[in-house]
C-alpha cells in the first residue's frame, strides 16, 4: 500500500527517482486525478506533479481538494509537499530550505474544506499545528546529513496569485509575523488535515520578495534557483522516507476525534 507521497511544484519530478512507475488515475467527487505510483527502496510511493505535467495549471486554478482526497483513497497517510517562495528577510536566503510550522492565509477563492454542509456535514478543524512536527524531523534529518542549509519553522504567507505582491503586501506580511511567501501551501495544509494526513511542507526560498529585493521579481529568476537547488531538494525528499514511521508523537491522525460535527 502506498502510505506516502510527494506533491511536487516546479521541476520537482525526476522518473530516474522511481522504480516500476505506473501512471493510475484516481477517480474523486471533486475530479479525477492522474497519480504516478513508483518504488524507492521497496517503499512504495505516490506522487503529483501540482500544476500538471506541464506545469500548465496556475496556483489559484489548481484543483486542491481532488488531489488530497485522491491521496486518501490511496491509503496515503502522509504527504511532502514542495513549494517556491520568495523570503520576508535577509536571514532566509535564497537557496535555502525552510520548514514551515506555520501559516498565514491570504487567499481569496479558494475552497480550504471538504465539509460544506448537507450530508457531509460542517466540520470545525483545528489548525494549533497545521504542518506535521514528526515529517519535518524527519527532513531534517535529511537535510542534516548532506549538511543542507534548513531552518525549521517559519510562517509561510500564502496569496491567491498568480501575480507576485507588492511592496506594500509584503511589508504588511513582515510585520504579520510571515517569513516567507508563495502561493500553494494553502489550501493543501487544511484538506490533508481535515482527513487526518500529516503534511510536510519544504519551502525552497528561491528569491527575496518585493521591496526586500533589489530589483524586479521575475518567473526565470524562480525557475533558475530551483535549477541550482533541485538535486538537494529530491535529496531531502526521497532521504526522509527512512524516517517516517508508523509510530508518531503528532496529533495529525487523529484530529478528527477531537473535532466537533455540525450536521
């Protein structure tokens, strides 16, 4: 059974990563979704490339809750997810590798739940700890070994894009509390949680954001960091899996018992 997969963004992908690789589509309420199935070591995994296999859907247009339900009726129990973003301060630096603990979202269209009510019910989810402390151990550990510049925690902000922020946005997240910026992670976090995943995500700061940059923000700038930087993310990624157990300390499995249905 697959119990892990990777949500990757730009250039994440690399099929030399997997052995016996099958492409399966997953038939879902909300869409269905092509998944690439594959082994790592005998560890069987899953993954979805998050704006196609071309990167040709956009952030605020990529279908979110197809993809995690798609996971679930895998059996996927824990997902690592990788995202561009741009850094609110000198000391994360492009190149560098942040492990969100945290999230501010600032979405505009989005659906960030599987309950709307009716026969599925309402569902208030808590979010103290929306990315899983157990999977970002065990990136860390990763990143440790390769001597990785990591930092663990930070707020990632997330827009609704796809145009970048402007100055003034991104002076009003600094002073929100963000770190970094991007333009995905939000609605991931909450529909994995909602059905009870733990969600990991691995921010890959690519650029310092407007105002903070000394010039323009553009998308080759992205793509080129991600270029110098997709050898030690795959790394950090397929690394982890030896480290992710059945036996965890989170409270991610099993949140849903703690949290109150409105029907």
């Amino acid at each position: 059974m697959v119990t892990t997969a990777i949500i990757g963004g730009t250039g994440v992908y690399d099929p030399r990563l997997l052995d016996d690789i099958q492409t399966i589509t997953v038939e879902t309420e909300y869409g269905d979704v092509k998944v690439l199935t594959g082994k790592y070591n005998n560890t069987e995994l899953a993954f979805i490339p998050r704006h196609g296999e071309k990167h040709s859907v956009p952030p605020h247009l990529i279908n979110y809750r197809a993809n995690i339900m798609a996971l679930k009726r895998l059996g996927v129990q824990n997902i690592l997810a990788t995202a561009a973003v741009g850094s609110l301060h000198y000391d994360f630096k492009p190149g560098e590798f942040v492990l969100a603990d945290q999230f501010l979202d600032f979405t505009k269209k989005r659906v960030t739940t599987f309950y709307e009510g009716g026969e599925v019910g309402v569902i208030h989810c808590d979010m103290t700890v929306p990315y899983c402390p157990d999977l970002r151990q065990a990136l860390i550990k990763a990143g440790e070994e390769k001597g990785l510049p990591v930092h663990n925690g930070g707020a990632y902000v997330c827009t609704e894009g796809p145009r970048f922020e402007t100055a003034a946005e991104i002076a009003m997240f600094k002073q929100l509390g963000g770190h970094v910026i991007g333009m995905t992670s939000v609605p991931e976090v909450c529909l994995a949680r909602e059905l009870g995943i733990c969600y990991a995500n691995i921010s890959i700061v690519t650029n310092y954001a407007a105002g903070i940059s000394p010039g323009i923000l553009t998308h080759s700038e992205v793509l080129d960091v991600m270029s110098k930087s997709i050898e030690n993310v795959r790394y950090m990624l397929m690394e982890s899996i030896k480290y992710i157990t059945d036996s965890k300390s989170c409270d991610c499995r099993k949140i849903l018992n703690v949290t109150g249905v409105l029907r």
